[in-house]
C-alpha cells in the first residue's frame, strides 16, 4: 500500500509541476519581432478534368450574381469579383 501511496504521490507531484511550468511560460513575457512584410496573394490554377461536369453553376453573394456554364479549365476565374457583405 505504501508504494502506491508513493506512486500518486509521484504523479501528482509531476502534474504539478507540469502545471506550473505551463502557467509560468503563459505568463512570460514574449519576444517582440517587426511586422513582416506584407506579400500579394498568389493562386494556383485550378482546372477540372471534364468542363462537362465539373463547374460552379451558379453563385450568389451580397451584390454578386453569376451564373456559368462550362467554362475553359472547368472554373471560371472570379478573382476580381467583390462584394461587401454582412
């Protein structure tokens, strides 16, 4: 029994530890780095492998309204569309 004992005791002295080394790296004081630059977005082109079937066929957002068939590639590139939305 006495082992045992020893063994939660063990236990629950690791957690606590465990524990308190977390709370203390939460609470430290982190480094401060200078803003990274910012960097233009670049997409891949995305293509499907039948523009039979593999479309978008209608989309509708905010002010965007756009309805597509089969377009080269199997997508329509709607990079430039915006809308505000809420």
């Amino acid at each position: 029994m006495r082992k045992e004992n020893d063994l939660h005791f063990v236990r629950l002295l690791t957690t606590l530890y465990a524990v308190l080394m977390s709370i203390t790296a939460a609470t430290a004081q982190t480094k401060s780095y200078p803003p990274l630059a910012a960097t233009a977005l670049q997409y891949c082109a995305a293509n499907g492998k039948s523009t039979y079937y593999e479309y978008i066929d209608y989309i509708s957002m905010g002010t965007i309204s756009r309805t597509s068939g089969a377009e080269p590639g199997g997508y329509f590139d709607g990079t430039a569309l915006s809308t505000d939305i809420v």
